[in-house]
C-alpha cells in the first residue's frame, strides 16, 4: 500500500497515466541512445572522429555513465523523496542535452554525454522504486511490463526521429529536441506525482548505513543471481545496439531502411512485454522468464547457424534478432521483480545497486561485444548464445536448482537485516 492510501488521500494518477510517466521517464534514455544511431556516423565525420568503432563511443559512455551514477539516486531518494529526486534528474538531462547541440570538438560531446549520464541516471532507477513502494509481486511485475510495453515504442520510433530530424535539421537538432522533451516531463511530473515514499520509510543518509545495506543486496541469493542475468542480457542487446547501425546498415546492406528495420527488431520486445503483462499473474513471474530462458538459448543458437552459413541475409538475421529481443522481454521485467522483491523498506537503495549491476555490467559487456565488431553477425550471434547460457546458470544459483517455482506470497528480507536508519 501507497503513502497516500495510508494517509486516506486516493492515489491521483489513475492506472493508464501512472504507467504512460513511468514509461516515458525511462524513455528519455532510449531517446538519448536510439535516437542517435542514424547520425552516427555523420556525427562522428563532423566532429573528425578517426577509427571506425569510434563512433559507438557516443552510446557506450552515455552507457556507462548510467551505470556509475546509479548508485547515487536511490540512497538519496530514499531520504529526500521520489519526486524531487526525479526532478533534479531530469534537470541533468535537459541542461547538457543543449550543450550537446552546440558542441565542436568529438571528445568534448564524449564528456557532456558523461556529464550527462551520471546526473540523470536516476530515471533508469526511480520509476522501478515509485512501482515497488505501490506494488509487489507478479502485480509489480505486471505493472513493469505494462510500463516497458509504453517503453519500447520509444527506442522502435527513435531511429526514425532521430533520421528525419537529421534530414531536416542536421544531426545538431537531434539533442535539441531531446531537450524539449525533457522539459515537457518534468512539467508533467511537478504538476501531477505525488510523493509515494511513506514518511516512516525515509532513511538518513548514510554511508555507512548504505554501504551496509549495499553488503545485504549483493549478498541476498534470491536476488544476486537476477540482478547479473539481467546484466548479461541487457549486455547482449546493448551490444547489438551499440554495432546496429555498422551492422544493419553497412554490413547487411540495409542503407536508408536502417531505422525501420532497427524498428521491427525491437518490436519483438514490445510484443512480448504486452503478453507478458497479461500471462504473469496468472503463471508467474517466474515461470514465465525461466521458459524465455530456454527459448533464448535456441533462437540464439539458430543465429550462430546463419551467422556462420556464409549467405545469411538481412531478413533472417531480423527475423532471429526479433524473437531475441522478444524472449529478453519475457525475462527483463520478471527478473527486476524478482530481485527487488526481497527489499521493501530500502527499496530505493536495492534499486540503485541492482541498477548498477545491471548497468555498469551490460555497458561493459556491451562494449566488447560491439568493439567485435568484424563486417559480419558473428561476434553478435555467439555473444547471444554464450549470454543466454550463463543466464540460465546465475537463475539455477538464485533459484537453488528448482526452476519453473511459484511463489504465490513472495517474502522479504527481515528488516532488522536491513539498516534504514
């Protein structure tokens, strides 16, 4: 139950509007990687960016920037509020958004991208915490895959905006409109979230108090062993994110089609976050991500195959990248619900550590797999397999050997485990 149910104040944003805010918050960040991907390389040949992969540096450390500055939100949301910690996030995302615009020098965007990163990471991390202090369960893994459903219709359009801006405007005007965007949400959420962290939950901030609470989550096997398959798998679509446009447009020959062709890949995700939304609480959260688990392996091992045919087309490596996006969204949204299921009183720290993990982790793996980048599919295809096959080991850990559970009454770590005060 919500702060303002406990306080006999009725929750003011009904359902449709709660998920379209969670929703478009975390799609500012799909905005500020996918929207890019066809300016790329014009990007990169203005600003007199030499080596080829050079240019994926513009995704990967807007990337890791999530990643390291994750863990600063959560901690001070839990003390400060959800709201105004939102608000100063999505001040950091308009101010270097605008900077960005104007920028002259290849290393210069690099560090705005950064700046950037670090101070608006938060809205990776507090939509996922304003869900867990309303729901919990498969409820709160519906309500996230309800959210990730509004979510991935952003990174399907995004390539295409980002193109016909660039048509249009120059490349320049991209961060710009990134900007207004910006500042329409924060519009949005100062005039219509409410605080939903209770004041009996708010925490001192601390650090010996986080870091203790940090040592308690990483330590947690019921969530550990999700919190790194969500970094591997995320990883493996970062990856091809971070080399889509080389390898879509270049290497497959897709040209100009880049942005619908990236477009229907995502879709799978999409698709599968609405069947997921609707199927979890009546099957479980975890049996429906075990199940994406196995399918995973064997779409990704059908892609090894054509990556390694010699003749393998565009389309068919579109159609294998579409059924593994759709199986990740049948694991995403489970496997952040599980693991943050355990921490309910500290739940804006646990959010900020798993969002760490996950994302310093993928940024990582993601790099690597897209600096293995060769003219072909390759790299891709057996980084997909290798991903889902450590994914299901990390599961087997948290899940002491017993998949496809149900966990109808999902417990919590006892709070005198965590330190909240």
């Amino acid at each position: 139950m919500n702060a303002a149910a406990r306080s006999g104040n009725p929750f003011p944003l009904r359902e449709r509007e709660f998920v379209a805010m969670m929703a478009l918050t975390q799609a500012l960040h799909a905005l500020a990687i996918d929207a890019m991907l066809p300016a790329l390389g014009q990007m990169a040949l203005d600003l007199n960016a030499v080596d080829e992969n050079q240019r994926q540096f513009v995704v990967g450390i807007f990337l890791f920037g999530l990643g390291f500055g994750s863990l600063l939100p959560g901690p001070l949301a839990d003390r400060f509020g959800r709201r105004a910690m939102l608000l100063v996030c999505l001040g950091f995302y308009i101010v270097p958004m605008v900077a960005c615009a104007l920028v002259r020098d290849f290393n210069t965007l690099l560090v705005l991208r950064l700046v950037q990163a670090l101070g608006c990471s938060g809205l990776a991390v507090l939509p996922a915490t304003i869900i867990r202090d309303r729901f919990e369960g498969d409820q709160m893994a519906r309500l996230q895959s309800l959210v990730t459903v509004v979510f991935m219709a952003v990174p399907m359009l995004a390539p295409l905006l980002g193109q016909g801006i660039m048509v249009q405007f120059g490349w320049r005007w991209i961060f710009g409109a990134m900007a207004v965007m910006g500042i329409a949400m924060a519009i949005w959420v100062w005039m219509r979230l409410p605080e939903t962290l209770a004041p009996e939950n708010r925490h001192n901030v601390r650090l010996e108090s986080i870091a203790l609470n940090m040592a308690k989550i990483v330590t947690t096997r019921e969530s550990v062993g999700y919190v790194f398959a969500s970094a591997l798998m995320m990883g493996s679509i970062w990856g091809y994110i971070n080399s889509s446009q080389q390898l879509i447009a270049e290497g497959l020959g897709a040209g100009a089609m880049f942005p619908f062709v990236f477009g229907v890949v995502v879709a799978g995700m999409a698709v599968a976050n609405f069947v997921n939304a609707r199927i979890v609480s009546r099957f479980g959260a975890r049996r429906v991500s075990h199940c994406g688990i196995f399918a995973f392996i064997a779409a990704a091992g059908l892609q090894v195959w054509l990556a390694h045919s010699g003749q393998q087309t565009l389309w068919q490596f579109a159609s294998v990248m579409s059924i593994n996006m759709a199986l990740v969204g049948f694991m995403g949204a489970n496997f952040s619900a599980i693991a943050l299921q355990p921490f309910g009183r500290a739940a804006g720290v646990a959010s900020s550590v798993q969002a760490f993990i996950r994302l310093v982790g993928a940024a990582v793996i993601g790099a690597f797999i897209g600096q293995a980048y060769d003219g072909t599919a390759r790299p891709l295809a057996l980084a997909l397999l290798a991903c889902g096959c450590i994914v299901l080991l990390l599961v087997l850990f948290s899940e002491r050997g017993k998949l496809f559970r149900r966990v109808s009454q999902p417990g919590t770590v006892p709070d005198p485990d965590m330190i909240v005060r």
